[in-house]
C-alpha cells in the first residue's frame, strides 16, 4: 500500500479544507463561468468548494477519486497523472497545483508539467501553485514540520536530506493507538528555479506569497504560493 493510500481514511483529519485556500483561488476567477481543473485533488473536498465554477479535480489515486466521486456526485473527478493533463482536450481559465503536490515529480518532469500546463490555459488564464519554501527548509536544515495534533490523530513530518529530500510520517490513530510509517521522496524545488521554468515556459506576472492571505514572500515563512498568468 502506497504512502496516500494507507493515509485516505484519515485524510480529512490530517488535512482539513482550508477556507482561505477557497478564498484565494476564487479572487483570482471573478467569472463563475471559468473552466478550472484542480491538480492532486485527493479525495475532491476542494474542488468542490470550487463547484460554483467549470471544474475538474484530477488525481493520481483512483481510490481517491471513487472517494470524491462518492462524496461529491455532481461534481467531475477523473483519476489522471497530473503529467498526462494534455489528456483531457479543454483549455482551462484556471489550473490549481495546492498541497506540495508538485514536488512529487523529478525536476525535469515538474518542467514538463509547467510547460503542459502553458499550453493547457487560455490567454490570460493563472497557474497557482502552493509547495513549501525549500530555501527555508533546506538552507535551515529543518529536520520536522509543525506537529498536526488533534481529537482523532497525530501526524510527525520528518525530513531527511539526500539528493531527494526523504519525508517520513509517523500517523497514530488515538482511538486505536494504531500507527502508520510511511516514506515518500521530494524534489526540494527553490523558488529562483521555479521562476526561471515558469518565465522560461512562457508565463508572466509571476507572483510570490507567504500565505493565501496574499502576504508577499518571506524567507522565514514555510508555505511558497505562486500565481502567474499565460
């Protein structure tokens, strides 16, 4: 069993729906006519807090994606390797990348990814991208994230610095006080690089921020979220 597979059932209460996350990516889509498509939707909570638009939520998890499509029946999921999005023929106003979902891939295939994303949006049309800051993490050599801790599990984040980062989890269900080790590899992508690929790719007024309240980059702050427009 793979690394979200063995986590799914207690998704939720690892990762519950950011509202301001909804709030973000809505200021940037005025027109609820927009054709979005969320990338690493998991099990579809976000997409569809986004339903008031044209959108699709595609994953790599096909148990993922039967979640969703359970949850959220009137809503479109489709389980889809985000680096086969040319698979789907629609041009997009929108194409939404949160929950460090991109640093899943090698660096040549998150140039790959950018570059298909380009072609995928309309002119005019906003990547937004949310991993951590890794000139943080990796200049500051942290070897933790912040502890999630609540009624219903604990949740360690741990790294180890290769030419990957190695991320290991310790999940422990309290009412079962049963626990969950898993390892996954990282590609610790700096914020001067993804720069470079998306200008290189062809996108514009690229946009840093520390939060998804819109707070401008910091070096000290964990999250780096982008926008840029085709």
């Amino acid at each position: 069993m793979n690394f979200y597979q063995s986590i799914r059932k207690y998704y939720d209460n690892i990762f519950p729906l950011n509202q301001k996350q909804v709030e973000f990516t809505k200021s940037f889509f005025e027109d609820k006519n927009s054709r979005l498509i969320e990338i690493g939707c998991a099990n579809g909570k976000l997409t569809n807090a986004l339903s008031e638009y044209n959108i699709t939520g595609i994953d790599l998890e096909e148990e993922f994606i039967n979640d969703a499509l359970t949850n959220y029946p009137n809503v479109d999921f489709q389980a889809l390797n985000m680096l086969n999005l040319n698979e789907i023929t629609d041009e997009f106003d929108g194409i939404i990348c949160f929950g460090n979902t991109l640093v899943h891939l090698e660096v040549a295939e998150i140039e790959e990814f950018i570059e298909k994303a380009y072609k995928q949006l309309k002119t005019d049309g906003t990547l937004l991208i949310q991993i951590l800051n890794y000139d943080y993490v990796v200049n500051e050599q942290l070897e933790s994230l912040p502890l999630i801790d609540n009624d219903v599990i604990t949740f360690v984040r741990e790294y180890q610095y290769q030419e990957r980062i190695k991320f290991k989890t310790t999940l422990t269900v309290k009412n079962s006080n049963s626990v969950i080790n898993n390892v996954i590899d990282l590609s610790p992508v700096r914020k001067a690089d993804l720069e470079k690929i998306l200008k290189t790719k062809g996108f514009t007024e690229i946009e840093f921020y520390s939060s998804f309240d819109k707070t401008p980059y910091q070096y000290e702050k964990l999250p780096l979220i982008i926008s840029a427009k085709k």
